[in-house]
C-alpha cells in the first residue's frame, strides 16, 4: 500500500476561528457529521483549504464538499439556517467534479443580504470523511486570516484506524425515495425511532455521492441535512447482530411513503448543477409597491404602521470556564435568577395565556434531565454559558425534528430560555428594543419573551417570515392584542425599515407600501374599526338577540378561571368551551379529581350561573403530555386523541368525569366529548357520567358532542337523538374536511373555515340537530369571524363561543343581523365553489348592517 503523507488544510477565509463546540447548533457541535473546526468570516469569499476536488455544492449555494489527498473530505457549511435562504446572497464558482488548487475561489457571499436573514455566518469545517488520518494538530482559537493552517492530519496506523468506534457495514440496501417532500422532518424522525428499536447501527448515504461520509440514521437533523428529494436514491448501511432485521424493516417503512407517498419517476431526479459565476438560485423579484404577500393568521386584526426590524441581540457568552466548582456557583446563581423573574413576571400577567406560557418555562428551568447535561458539561470543563447553550439546542434540534409541526414550534422555547439565561450569566440585560410608533415588527421569527415585552400601544402589528400558527409566540401576540401573520416566507425580510405596509391579519394578507387611495382608505377603516369596537364595548352587557327577535347566545372560550371574570366583564352570556388541557399541560402528573373539581367550580363561581361547558380532556396529537407516554404515529391528527384518549385511560377519564359532577352543584355545568366520530363512543361516554353520578350521589349533567370530524356532521342526527346539544370546532372540521394540516404552514395559508364545503357541513350538523330539538353551537374559529357570524346564524347555529376579546364585537354584530336576512345569505352561500366567493358575499352584507 502506497504510504499517505501529512494534510495541511488551510483557512478558507480571513475571520475568528472557533472549534465546534461553539457553533450553536447540535448538528455541528456534537460533531455528527464529524470533527473540524469553525471560523466566523470577516470577508466574503470562501476558498480552498487545500488542492482538491469538488464532491457536491449544495443546490442552495451555502456549503460545497471537496476531497484531498489520501480521500479526506471535508464540508464548509456557509452559516447557520442559510439553506432557507434558497441561494439567495450565495455565488458558486466551481460545480461538482471541478478541481481547484489552495486559495481558489469557491463560494462568494453578499454579506449584507445574508447575515440580517441568518442565524449566524459562522463557518464549520467539518471532516466527513478522514481515510485513515488523524488530527494531530489544531490552531489555537483566534484571529486567522486566510491561508493560515488551521488543521494537520497524519496518518493513523492501521490497528489504531480499526479501533472500536469504527463503523463496518454488514448488511446494505440500496432503494429510491418515494416520499413526495423528501427525507424531511416528520419521515426522518420515524425513521430515527425505528432504527433506535433493534440493536444495530444503521447509516444513510445518498447514491449520488457514495463516498461521502454515512450519516447515523439516529440523528434526524443529520439526515435532513442530506436535502434528499423525492426520487432520489439512497443506500442504507448497517452493522450490529440486528443489521439485516433494521434494514428490511426501514426499507419497509420507506417504501410504505409514511403517509406521504408519491410514485416514482422513471429515474432519479438530475443533481442540481451550480453553474460557476452565477448564483445558484436566481433571486426573486424585487418587492413592488402596492405589492401583497400571503401569510398565515396568528392573531387576527388589522393595523396600518410603518415597518420596523426587531433583531435578537446576541448575548455574550463565555467560551472558557474557571473551574466546575466556579461554574457551577455562577450557573446556580443565573438559573435562581431567572426563576424568580419568570415567577414574577407571570404574577404580573396572571389573567392571559402569558401566564402559563411563563409557568412551563419556569418548569424547564427544574427540569432535572436538563439539569444534568449542563452540570455532565461543566464537570468535562465547558464554561456555564457553553455547558447550557448545548443542552438547550440540542433539545431545540430535537424538537424541530418531531413528525408533528405543533411540536416542532415548541423548539423556540428553549431557544428563548437559552437566550434569557445567558444574559444572566453574564450579569446583564439585553438591550431595550428601540421601535417606531405604530411599528409593525418584520422578522425572521421571534421568541416568546421578545413578543411578551413588546409595548401594545407602540407595537401595531407582527410579521414574520418563518414560525407557526400554534407556537406561543402566536398565543402571546393573540392575548396582547397584537394582529400577527407568521410564515410569510423570505421575501417579507427584504422589506426596509420605515416601509408604509398594510396588515390584515385576519385576512391573511400584508399590503406592501400602499399607493395614496389604500393607505387613505386604509387608515379610514382603522379608524371606523376602532370606533366600532369603543361602541360594542360599551353595549357588551346587552344581551344577544338579532333585530328581529331571534336569541343567539354569544359566550367565550375559556383556558382557566382567572380568564372568566375578565370574561364577564367584556358581556360574555357563559362560556361555550372550557379547555381542561391547559390545567394538564406543562406538569409532571396529571391534576387529581380535587383540584380539578376546585378549578371548575371556581370558574363556575365567576360565571354567576352563566353555562359553563368543559371539554374532557383533548390531548393527543398537538398536545402531548409527559405523564401519557403516546407512541409516535404516522400521522397524529389520526390517531389516539381527544376522546379516544378518555376511553382508553379510564384512570384519566374517571376523576375528570367526577370532577365535572361535583362542580355541577356550584353553577350551570355542562360536559362535551371532544373528537367524537362514531355514535358508540358517544354512549361510551354517556355509560361512564350516568354511572360516577349515580356512584357520587349527584344528577347527572347536560352531555354534549363537539363536531370535528365530517363523519360526526353526517351523523348529527343519529348523534343529537342520544345528547343534549352539539357544538361545532370549525378549526378541526375544517383541517379535516380540506385534508390540510392547520398547524403545517406549508398549506396552512390555504385553510379557510368559510369553504362552502365546511359550510355544507356545519348545514348538516344544523338539520340534524334541529330533527330531535337540539341546539348547535359554534366553539371554533369561526365563532370569532365577523364574516362568518350571520352565515352561521343562517344555518341555524343558536350559540357562538368567541375568543373573549371578540365577545363584544360579535354581539354588537348580532344585535345589527336580521336573522331572515342570515337565512337567504347562507342558502346563497352553500351555492357557490369558493371560499374566496362566500367572503365577498358575506362582506357585501355586513357592509349594508348599521352596526
């Protein structure tokens, strides 16, 4: 065998070197794609570390792999989170198959673009592939500039290069991907927790570059990072006394399509090929005035103002502990501190859904796994601020990986965490944002605690490009009033601070630098809608009736008892739905029968005999608790929850069940059975009350069903002649419906509860309900849609349950409605095709009510 001589891989650029463990992100800095180090850059073009020879660029420009002499490759990953950026600011020189001598260009990067859109321009250099060699010498952490050895590797021997942690594959498959998106999160997080059930080690590569370095299948944000489409082919390596078991079954798994299949091309999809001195992707058309960008709905409302960025400082973080006994004490001292500003913080804000965002993260805070990697990293001689910084992302990463998007958006509560504590750390604060009256935030995404400090009088909107329409940061901005888009995609952060913008949240649309007439005609609609709002506010303690005599009940939807004074007070008639989950979530056991019994009843007290309807528990799916350990499904919103949940753990379902009973002495206390599809687990459930109320000595209480599935609204009828009222949840019926996920932003812009096929549903729920004397109420969404609220009435719904800030807004509306007039708007409504149609129509009426 030919003797491999030494590798001197140089800088690739002028900047501060770093090594892994300082690149805040878990892919890098747990080193899954191997060892390296990593360089902030201070110019902005990448070169060659070494002679070599292109592997791949990445299609989006960001990263390039090249291999050296003796076979070791490396890849230089431009920044962090930049592959979203999808080329943008990124200029490839070379193309796969090229060869390039030490200090060629590679990657040129228009930093001004990039770096406001990223999470950080640091640079790893990752060793994919070592062939034998060794590192056998490091630069210090610094200042470099370009060209400088950064990293020498030696050949091993080769006893020493076959050592234990060597991975020898045993058993190989070779298959295409049939998944319609590609290896993304949902299908490589199922892969991981298959792989993790036999006792092998399985590795994935694609055929395109088959000497690239396996990634462990284990690790979903490492697979992810191989961008894998759909039809391309990959080959799965395994080793370990169950390798050919692990691979059957994951080809089996893969080729099923895990819910999301599509069939195969003829071949694999051609490598996206970079051409050298262009831009990868090409960048999109500059934003135009008057120009509208769809998003998705966080918060509904509408504001005028003008566009403000709202950055993130970065705190500082110390790279070098002094001693684990130091930093421990200062860890110990930071994480008291910041506990007894989230306690107090969450006092001050007792009445919102802030409050019990704040009380979950203060549980974090005890969380003694957590605890443990940051004490285990400070024991090996990380600082305090490293130790916390990598056992919070990973836990981010891994988060971000969960097959359900509800869950993934909660990774920006231990980014927030993260964040919060480092300051503490470091004896400071961050400082105060500096925003524009009437500012409308535009970034990238947010945090919670950067949303819960924004100033409501100064701040007149939020829009985002990434996020979800379920993370906190969207609860938080709801509570405050704040209307919020999220999702709005890339183009959103090209808009210049101080741009006039137009943001109608409820319609899901942001209206870049309005001509004249809009904006004139935009501030005019501000102005009636906040005179609108001031006169329904002073009328809220009417009752709801329509002009022509019909009664229309308009309650609120309830989280917990200190939302129901509040309730009252803006003119709530009861509330329409209490969500017990908000009493079970961030908590390390379930609530007994006792104190959820004291709950209900407190809430009951401050309705002073106002209905009170609880939901049984709805977990599951996007609402997971610690405590119900649930094996991962293919697809959620399917599978085990809302009452399926309740008649599979009695243990859960009993003591809530008596604690209903028990609060029904207090007030009017009714009970409903969320995500019922089929008449036998509506008896189920009415078999279960009749018998705790017979067991406790008390009557029994009003049971109800909600309808969220098409196949409960079908069989309305068969369900109204066995309960005592049925309410509509129009955010699930309508996800299901549409079959579209309401939590994936990917479709997310595209639901609307106003589909005349959600429409024709809700008509169904009505007549059967109407054939047994039962009423119908509407607890989702739409109950809080001034558009909606007259074509409901036309349907024959009798009870609307509104977010409890909408509450006075939708009886003032109700009062204006004449229910004959809702009635011949809903008949005309069920006749057209769109959504877009039945907004018109619905807007033209309200447009000619005097409210």
């Amino acid at each position: 065998m030919k003797p491999m001589s030494s590798l001197i891989l140089g800088a690739p650029f002028d900047g501060w070197l770093s090594p892994l463990d300082d690149v805040p992100d878990a892919v890098f800095a747990q080193r899954l794609l191997g060892d390296g180090l990593a360089i902030d850059p201070l110019d902005a073009t990448l070169h060659a570390p070494a002679d070599a020879t292109v592997v791949s660029v990445h299609a989006a420009g960001h990263a390039v792999t090249l291999r050296f002499a003796g076979g070791v490759e490396a890849l230089m990953h431009i920044g962090l989170e930049t592959v979203r950026l999808g080329g943008e600011g990124f200029t490839a020189h070379v193309r796969a198959g090229d060869r390039v001598a030490a200090g060629d260009r590679l990657i040129s990067v228009d930093l001004a673009h990039v770096a406001p859109r990223v999470k950080s321009l640091i640079t790893p250099l990752v060793l994919t592939e070592t062939a034998g060699h060794a590192i056998v010498q490091r630069a210090a952490a610094g200042r470099v500039t370009l060209g400088a050895p950064l990293l020498v590797l030696a050949p091993e021997q080769a006893a020493a290069s076959a050592g234990p942690g060597e991975f020898a594959a045993t058993a190989r498959t070779t298959l295409r991907i049939p998944l319609a998106h590609g290896l993304h999160a949902r299908p490589a997080a199922r892969l991981a927790e298959l792989a993790r059930t036999f006792d092998a080690e399985v590795r994935i590569v694609p055929e395109a570059t088959p000497q690239a370095a396996p990634v462990r299948l284990r690790s979903p944000s490492a697979v992810m990072a191989l961008g894998l489409r759909h039809g391309d082919a990959m080959a799965l390596l395994a080793s370990g006394p169950a390798a050919q078991a692990a691979i059957d079954a994951l080809a089996e798994l893969i080729a099923t399509g895990m819910g999301e299949g599509r069939p195969l091309p003829e071949t694999a999809p051609a490598p996206v090929v970079v051409t050298p001195n262009e831009p990868a992707v090409a960048a999109p058309a500059a934003l135009q005035p008057g120009e509208r960008l769809h998003a998705v709905t966080a918060a509904a409302g509408y504001a005028i103002g003008a566009a403000a960025w709202l950055e993130r400082p970065e705190p500082p973080r110390a790279a070098h502990g002094q001693g684990a006994d130091a930093e421990s004490t200062r860890f110990a001292r930071a994480l008291q501190t910041l506990g007894t500003d989230l306690d107090r913080r969450a006092q001050a804000d007792a009445s919102g859904e802030q409050a019990a965002i704040l009380a979950a993260h203060r549980l974090l805070l005890d969380d003694e796994d957590i605890l443990a990697d940051v004490h285990a990293g400070i024991a090996r001689g990380q600082s305090a601020s490293l130790a916390w910084q990598h056992t919070m992302e990973t836990r981010a990463a891994a988060l971000r990986a969960a097959p359900d998007p509800h869950i993934a958006q909660r990774a920006a509560d231990f980014i927030d965490l993260e964040w919060q504590l480092q300051w503490h750390l470091a004896g400071q604060e961050p400082p105060a944002a500096t925003l524009p009256a009437n500012a409308i935030i535009i970034a990238p995404d947010l945090v919670p605690s950067q949303v819960a400090a924004l100033p409501v009088g100064q701040v007149a909107g939020i829009v985002t490009a990434q996020g979800g329409p379920t993370s906190h940061v969207a609860i938080i901005a709801a509570s405050k009033g704040i209307p919020a888009l999220v999702a709005a995609g890339p183009r959103v952060l090209d808009i210049a601070p101080g741009t006039p913008l137009l943001l109608d949240a409820t319609g899901a649309m942001l209206t870049v630098s309005p001509d004249a007439p809009t904006w004139a005609a935009a501030q005019a609609e501000a102005a009636r809608r906040q005179a609108r709002k001031a006169a329904a506010q002073a009328a809220s303690g009417l009752e709801g009736r329509t002009r022509d005599g019909q009664r229309i009940e308009v309650c609120a939807n309830l989280g917990k008892r200190a939302e129901a004074a509040p309730a009252v007070a803006a003119g709530a008639e009861g509330c329409g739905l209490l969500r017990t989950e908000f009493l079970f979530l961030d908590r390390a056991s379930a609530p007994d029968e006792d104190e959820q019994a004291d709950d209900y009843s407190a809430i009951a007290h401050a309705l002073d005999g106002r209905p009170l309807i609880i939901r049984l528990l709805d977990i599951g799916g996007d609402k997971p608790a610690p405590y119900l350990p649930m094996a991962a499904e293919e697809n959620p919103a399917l599978g085990l929850r809302g009452i399926r949940v309740g008649l599979a753990r009695r243990d859960v379902l009993v003591p809530q069940l008596r604690a209903v009973l028990r609060a029904g002495a207090v007030g009017d206390v009714r009970v409903m059975a969320p995500m019922i599809a089929r008449v036998e687990e509506l008896r189920a459930v009415r078999a279960a009350l009749d018998g705790e109320a017979a067991s406790l000595g008390l009557p029994t209480v009003p049971l109800g069903v909600m309808v969220e599935t098409p196949a409960a609204a079908v069989m309305a009828d068969a369900l109204a002649a066995e309960c005592d009222f049925l309410s509509i949840g129009t955010n699930d019926l309508t996800q299901y419906a549409l079959a579209m996920d309401r939590g994936n932003p990917a479709v997310a812009g595209s639901i609307d509860g106003l589909d005349p096929a959600v429409l024709r549903l809700v008509g169904l729920c009505c007549q059967g309900a109407a054939a047994h004397g039962k009423w119908v109420g509407v607890c989702g969404g739409l109950a809080s849609d001034p558009l909606a609220v007259p074509i409901l009435i036309g349907l024959g719904v009798t009870e609307l349950s509104a977010a409890p800030a909408m509450v006075p807004e939708i009886k003032a509306l109700v009062r204006a409605l004449s229910a004959q007039d809702c009635r011949a708007l809903a008949e005309q409504v069920l006749g057209v095709a769109t959504a877009a149609q039945v907004r018109v129509l619905a807007a033209q009426m309200i447009e000619g009510v005097a409210l």
